[in-house]
C-alpha cells in the first residue's frame, strides 16, 4: 500500500513527463495540419491527390501520435521503460475506442500501476534478462489493452450514444442555454468523444438543408458559429495565457502555447491538450467555462456559420463577423484569466531536471 500511495504521490511528475514527450508531436503534427487547411484557403480538408492533402495526413499523423505518447511517457515515468509498450498501445486503443486523451491518462496511469508491479514479481535469474524487454511488456499490454478495449471501450460508446440523444431531445428553444451546454462539450476533451458529439450536432444541424430556401436554417447557422467559437478557444486562450504570465508555465509549454494560437485560429483544439494534460484539475475547467462564455456572446450577437469547422478561417463565409470576431475574444479572455487565476507558478528548475533526468541513457536490462 505504501509502495501504492508513493507511486501516485508523483502523479503530476508524471503527466509532465508524459506532456514533454507528446509537446513536439503537438506542434509538428498541429502546425503542419494548419498550414495545409490555411493553404488551401477553406474551412475544409484540402482534397485528395493533392500535395496539401499530402501535407494535412502527415499532420494528422502528427496528432494522431499525441495519444499513444502521452500514454506510453506517463508510464514510462512510472515504471520505467517496461511501461513504455502497454502504455503506448493502450494510449492508441483509447483513441481508437473514442476515449480521447483522457482516456489516454488513464491508460497510461493503468500501464504504469501495471508494470510497477510486474516488476516484483520474483523471478530465477535466468529469467531477470527478459522480463523487461519481453515478459512485462506482453502481458502489461495484454491486461491494460485488454481493460481499454473491454472494460472502458463499451461504457463510453453508450455514453456517447445517449448524450447524442440528449442533445436532439433539446431542441433550439432556448439557445443561450443550448450555447453554453455545446460550449462545454466542446471544451471538454478537445477533440475526444464529448467534443465530437457536440461537433456531430452542430455539423448536422447546417448540413440539413432547407428545401424553401435551398440553405441550412438560421438557427442551423447559429448553433455551428457558437461551435466554431468554442472550438478555437481554448488553444487559443491558453496560448495567450501563456503570454500573459509566462512564469507560470514551463519552456516547453510556452512552445506549445504558440504553436496553439494557431492551431486555434485554424480551428484545431487539441492545441490545447499539452495544458490540460498536465495540469487538467486548473485548465479544463478554465477552458469549458471559456469556450462556454464564448459560445454563449456569438448566440447573442447571432453570428453565423454555414461551414462545419471552427476557428477564424471560416470568417469568409460567415455572418455576423463582428459577433463572430467579439465572441472568440469574449473566450479567449475568459479562459486566459480565469487560469493564470487559479496557476500556480512553475519552478523551472525542476522541470528542467526531471526532463534531463528522464533523458539519461542506459541500456542496460539487468
């Protein structure tokens, strides 16, 4: 039990170690996948055979590492590189089942609490070679993958399911209250499953069309703008958080933070995973009530947006530009303050030393 409580004592040591890790595929992957959608000019995935298609899967390459990283660093920094496979692997079932990166925490937390006690378990000598590089990481991966896909896959498809549900039984009669509820969603998990329902509804909503007009509804087009906002907040918020009070993060999350504007403007939240992976308690709630208050001022302004994407790249297209424009700011604004508020300061020196000290070689398996 002691061995238990000391393992988990570190849990922030360990979900930075895991964010250092997943930064560069963050911003590699992020930047790029910006830069093919700014390219090309429309709030849509370049098309296919195209060099910018090329550009933006090399990108969503990028992201779609982000996961499995997180997961496999958080355990590496709790079971040492034995953990390294099931987490990474469990981090990529949480992904694929639709856990996001959340579920990536959890996996890698799993694969860490895992492998720490494989790794006392008793063996002859002959055996000590090979449980790290082989016995521990095929059954760590067997019992953590195996937990990932039968245990939590199920449960948060049916959640998922019956929030879609909840969302439809709404309706649009009161659209402050719709606002801050897709809002929330939105911001939630970043481009997990709660944010993808609320995106799904959203991007129903404008693609019914009209047969009167020929064009989604008005109220289509309002619901999609206050997603559009909600979705480039939070990257954005904490990228200028960041600016705002730069002792409060640490180098590499500062990197990260500039990569985030853009990734936000592009419309990409999962800028803003790095901070919510490593200080989620402070930032997740910063960024739902940020992207909340954001999607709530586009309602009110009644801003419009026909394309189903988020972000500033969609002002083209959009009505309402000015709300548009006023209501991203209203979120950024929120979010900023509200999370350098309740941040604590960072002491660079020991983030500087854990990543030195995790970066030390020894190939030795003994």
């Amino acid at each position: 039990m002691n061995d238990l409580k000391e393992l988990f004592k570190n849990t922030r040591q360990h979900l930075m170690t895991g964010v250092s890790y997943m930064i560069p595929f963050v911003v590699a992957g992020g930047v790029l996948l910006a830069l093919s959608v700014l390219l090309y000019g429309s709030a849509a995935v370049p098309p296919e055979g195209t060099a910018l298609n090329d550009l933006f899967n090399i990108g969503a390459a990028g992201l779609g590492l982000m996961v499995p990283i997180l997961a496999g660093f958080i355990a590496f920094s709790m079971a040492d590189r034995p953990g390294i496979a099931p987490g990474a692997i469990g981090g990529y079932l949480a992904n694929k089942i639709g856990a996001g990166f959340l579920g990536g925490i959890v996996a890698g937390l799993l694969a860490g609490l895992v492998v720490f006690y494989l790794k006392k378990i008793k063996v002859p000598t002959i055996m000590r070679s090979v449980m790290p590089i082989f016995v521990i990481p095929l059954v760590g991966t067997v019992i953590v993958g195996g937990l990932m896909v039968w245990v939590v896959g199920s449960p948060i498809a049916g959640i998922m399911s019956a929030m879609k549900a909840w969302l439809e039984g709404l309706g649009t009669g009161n659209l402050v209250i719709l606002g801050i509820i897709l809002g929330a969603m939105i911001a939630f998990d970043m481009g997990g499953p709660v944010n993808k329902v609320a995106y799904g509804f959203g991007a129903a909503m404008v693609g019914t069309i009209d047969p009167s007009t020929g064009m989604a509804s008005p109220i289509a087009l309002k619901i999609m703008a206050a997603i559009g906002v909600a979705i480039c907040t939070p990257p954005i918020g904490m990228g200028v958080a960041t600016l705002l009070a730069p002792k409060k993060y640490s180098m590499e999350e500062k990197e990260a933070g500039k990569a985030g504007i853009l990734m936000g403007l592009i419309g990409i939240t999962e800028g803003a995973i790095p901070f919510a992976a490593a200080d989620p308690i402070r930032v997740i709630p910063s960024i739902i009530v940020g992207s909340a208050a954001g999607a709530v001022t586009s309602m009110i302004f009644g801003a419009g947006n026909p394309a189903p994407w988020g972000g500033w790249i969609v002002l083209p297209v959009a009505s309402g530009k000015f709300g548009y424009i006023i209501a991203t700011l209203v979120g950024v604004a929120v979010t900023a303050v509200m999370v350098n508020l309740i941040k604590k300061p960072v002491s660079e020196k020991k983030e500087s030393s854990t990543v030195a000290s995790s970066d030390e070689i020894d190939i030795s398996f003994e």
